[in-house]
C-alpha cells in the first residue's frame, strides 16, 4: 500500500484517516505501508507492529514511476484536494486508487474500475482489501485516455483556437 505526502500535518490530507484505517488492517497478511514524501511537521505516527517503508523524498522521475508501479494500490486520504497529482501519477503506472469521496479526485477515479471511492475507513479498508479485483491496465488505458501529454495538447490547441476565433470575431487584434 503506498501514500505520499508533502506534510502530515495538514488536517485535510486525512493522514489520521489513514492511520485509523490501518489500525484496524494490521493483522492483514503481507501488509506493508510505503510512504514517499517529507513530513514536515512531525514524524509518521503509525499502528505498533504495521510494517512501514518510508522512502523519504523521492525526486527522481523513474524511480518515482518504479514504486509507484511495485505498489498494490494507491492510498490517498485526503479529504480535500484540488486537483490530485499523486493519483494522476499512479494510473499512468497503472496503479488503482482508493480515495474518499468529494473533491476532484473523485471524479478523476472510475470507481471499480480504476480503483475505489470511499465514504469512511470501513468502506477504505475494504476497498483496499479488493484492489486485486481491479484491472492494472484498466488505470493505464484511463489515464492514456484522458491525460496523457497528446490528450492535453490536443486540449490546448482547441482552447487556443477557439479563444483567437472569438477574439478576431470580437475585432481583438493579438
């Protein structure tokens, strides 16, 4: 299971969440929590005998996609998130996610698809527990589909061209 974060100490990127949520799964067999980020503001405070790899920053682009691509899934607990880089970056190494509901994270995860969006740590846990249900290329193709690097410049230029159609109609010269 891998989570990343910046800083713990955020109260809406749900870190308590997940430390509640793990509580209750530390008796699952080969569970083993990897955390990649700082954590500024304090040390991880997990669950007594939850076996955890803390990777610390990671600021290379290969490597970031190779554990990232190791994980079973993708934990993001946040209760809040404008846009959700991190899982973003997991479906495009074909990782599934489990996240709560709200926000554009939600919207951006094709729930039993590319992963789970949850209520509350019951449903989290889970969620977490069924991952293997998923498609691991389901996440790739989602991501390939809607986000990848040909996708957004194709937007961009339909943007443009839309934006100097309306401007020259308008008699707004660039």
């Amino acid at each position: 299971m891998l989570f990343a974060a910046e800083s713990l100490i955020n109260v809406r990127k749900g870190f308590h969440h997940l430390t509640t949520a793990l509580a209750a799964m530390k008796q699952t067999e080969n569970l083993l929590l990897v955390s990649v980020g700082g954590s500024a503001g304090g040390k991880f405070e997990l669950p007594a005998g939850l076996p955890h790899l803390a990777l610390g920053r990671v600021n290379n682009d290969l490597m970031l996609s190779t554990i990232y691509s190791a994980a079973d899934v993708f934990v993001i607990p946040s209760l809040q998130e404008s846009f959700g880089q991190t899982v973003i970056e997991s479906l495009a190494c074909g990782t599934p996610v489990v996240a709560y509901r709200g926000g554009s994270v939600a919207e951006v995860i094709e729930d039993g698809v590319t992963g789970f969006v949850v209520d509350n740590m019951d449903q989290a846990i889970d969620a977490a527990c069924r991952v293997h249900t998923l498609e691991r290329r389901a996440c790739r193709d989602a991501f390939t589909r809607r986000f990848s690097a040909s996708r957004m410049a194709s937007a961009y230029v339909r943007l443009y061209r839309q934006l100097t159609s309306s401007a020259a109609g308008a008699g707004i010269v660039a």
